[in-house]
C-alpha cells in the first residue's frame, strides 16, 4: 500500500480541514506545556501557515484601544494581511482604527462600528475616519452601535454618522444596514412652516444664511443615503418610542425588501433579524402611526413578527364569525369565559371570536346564536330581557 504524502494531498481539501480545527478545545494539560491556541496550526509547517493564515486573519474583532495599535503595527509590516480581512469589528473610535479600515481597503465586506470616546477624540481622527470609509466600495453588511450613554446630539456621534452618510454611496453593493439604538429625525423645524409661538412675543423670520445643505442632521443625511442604495434590502434598526419620519424615509428605497424592528427583548440579538417566532407587541405610538403609511407597514409586516395586543396571537386575524341576519355596529369583541378553549379545539384558531354583547342581541339574532358559543354562557333572551327591566336585581327561581 502506498503512502500518503501530504504533498499529494489537495490544498482545498485541506484547508477545510483546518477550519474545522480552528478552534481548538481547552483540554487539561501539565503546567510546563503552552496552552493550546488557534496559532499552534501556524507551527507545524510553512504549508499549513500559508494555507490557515488567511482563515485566522478573516474575521477580526478589535475590543480595546491597545488591540487596535498590536494589529495597525502587524498590518503595516505585513500590508498583505489585511486583503484576507472580511469582517472587521471595531468597539471603539480611534486614529489606529481608522487606519485599520484603510489598509483594508476593497477586502473588506462586513463593517460593525461601535462609537465611543477615547483618548484621541478630537476632529482629526474624525476626519481619517471619513477619508478610509469613502474608500471602501465592497462593503455589504453594516452595523452601527452606541452605549446608551452615549447621545446622538455629542460632535463624536454626529461625525461619524456624518462620515458613513458620505461612504454610503460609494457601497454600490450594500445589502443590509443594522442601526442598534433608536433613530430620531434631527431634522430643524424651519421658521417658514414653524407654528406660531404663542408664548414669544417675536414674529420668527428665516434666515437668509442658511443653506438648504448644511440645515439636515446627520441622521436625515444617513437615512436619505439608506434611502439612495441600489442593493439594500434589510434594514434593522430598534423600535422608537414615538413617531418620527427617519425610518419612513429609509421605507421609500424601492430596492427594501424588508424592515426589522427590535425592542428589549430582541435587542440583544447579534446575529441579525430575530427568527423563529421572537415579536414585538404591536402596540405604541410609532406602529399606530406606521399602518397610515402603506409602504411603511408593508416592509415593517415582512420583516417583523408583530403581537397583536388584544388577542397576543401572529399573523393577519382570522375573520370574525357574524351572527345570522348580521349585526348591529355597537357589536364588541369580548371573550366569555371558555370561548377561546372551545374554539381552539373546534377550529385550532383561538382568540379569534366576536361575541355580540349588546342586550337581546342584534335584529336578526340573538348573543345565542353566536357561533361556537354555549346558550348557558351568556344566556336565554328571556333572561337578558329580565336583566334589563330589572337593572340587576336577582330573578326569582
């Protein structure tokens, strides 16, 4: 039987084997020996390092300050490294990070920023940001995050939402865009269509300084790029407390397939749109205000589960039974107590029956003759009609 030669053996076959082996498990072993590490692989021969190098250098995850400088000096030795990055992932804003997105350059499909302050917060390391953004033209999956301590009216926030408004159009290629915290419209009231103050006693004139350019807020300026992309067909952002017209403007891109809307239950997701049956509550101010505006609801109906509040079941509601001869419009949707068991069993839907409370029932029937509902739960016609006269009083057996 002739040998296996690792030389004979195909590249491709191997390198899938090694990503499979990646992560290495963390076994027990003596004290003297060095732990087990995904680098162990690059020591065992120059093939394997040519081969694994690429796959450790694919997906990159920078969570300090002192990261981001190790890896900036290893891709300035280095330049070739950084055309394996595919993912990169940046927990703070810094002038080394900014270099990072740089080098990387066409390479690089996945962004997730993360704005925060650090020590070299200043305007120039704003500036390299924007510079190494509008370079990058391969991007296709974005991802921006803020702490909660951190509000969108500081510069930091407001410079570098600013700088993606200005890259985003170069992303010809950008299919999702995930904002993880709230939007607002910062959009100024302008004087022109202001309503009168009644509590200043000035009457409000425009300005005349004021260019129709520089009067949109970063977030206005970063939605109407969403708005503007060719390829983007998820956008995922947290559910606002109230309305507001940022998400309606990302709504207007013909190519949006879908919108997601997260709330404190599936915030903390990192894997993208929640799945598998994670809703929202279909109640508050801003989807009250979403279902008037058609394209809005449709893409908000498409990519997110919505709980109806009154019955807490998904999906369209199931039509509603009417009783015979019709009903009157007072008609109320209350559930007796039982109804939603025994519909459940009857027709496997429950939470879906409209029982006529009104007393005597409708012209053309009575609360009886509800279909799916028992005479003894709400009664003989005679009886109500004795309820009624007597106003509460107790009938006599």
């Amino acid at each position: 039987m002739a040998s296996l030669n690792l030389d004979r053996f195909p590249e491709e076959l191997i390198e899938r084997i090694l990503s499979l082996a990646l992560p290495s498990p963390a076994d027990a072993r003596p004290l003297w020996l060095r732990s087990p590490t995904r680098l162990a692989l690059l020591q065992t021969s120059r093939q394997l390092t040519r081969i694994v190098t690429p796959l450790l250098y694919r997906s990159i995850h920078i969570p300090t300050p002192v990261e981001a400088c190790l890896l900036l000096r290893t891709l300035r030795e280095r330049p070739s490294l950084a055309t394996h990055i595919r993912y990169l992932s940046l927990a703070g804003i810094s002038r080394d990070g900014a270099e990072i997105i740089g080098l990387c350059g066409d390479a690089l499909c996945m962004l997730d920023l993360t704005i925060s302050f650090d020590a070299d917060d200043n305007c120039e390391t704003d500036g390299l940001y924007a510079e190494a953004l509008c370079r990058l033209t391969s991007v296709r999956h974005l991802t921006l995050r803020k702490p909660n301590t951190i509000y969108l009216s500081l510069p930091r926030p407001r410079a570098i939402i600013h700088a993606l408004a200005r890259a985003i159009p170069h992303w010809q290629n950008l299919h999702t865009a995930h904002i993880a915290f709230k939007l607002s419209d910062d959009t100024p009231t302008s004087p022109v269509t202001a309503p009168s103050n009644a509590f200043s006693p000035f009457a409000l004139t425009p300005s005349q300084n004021r260019s129709p350019a520089t009067s949109h807020g970063p977030i206005t300026l970063l939605t109407n790029a969403l708005a503007a992309a060719p390829a983007l067909h998820t956008f995922t952002t947290h559910l606002p407390s109230v309305w507001n017209v940022a998400i309606l403007a990302v709504a207007s891109n013909p190519a949006l397939h879908r919108i997601v809307l997260l709330d404190a239950r599936t915030a903390h997701l990192k894997t993208g749109p929640p799945h598998g049956g994670v809703a929202i509550v279909g109640t508050g101010l801003f989807l009250m205000e979403a279902r008037r505006h058609a394209r809005l609801a449709e893409l908000i109906r498409a990519g997110t589960p919505v709980i109806r509040g009154r019955a807490h079941t998904m999906g369209t509601p199931s039509p509603s039974p009417s009783p015979p001869g019709g009903s009157s419009p007072s008609t109320s949707a209350v559930v007796a107590p039982g109804v939603a068991g025994l519909q459940k069993r009857e027709s496997g839907v429950g939470l879906g029956l409209r029982i006529d409370t009104a007393v005597g029932g409708s012209r053309g029937g009575s609360a009886s003759a509800v279909a799916g509902v028992h005479p003894s739960w709400v009664g003989s016609p005679h009886t109500a009609q004795g309820n009624a006269k007597g106003k509460g009083k107790r009938r006599r057996h």
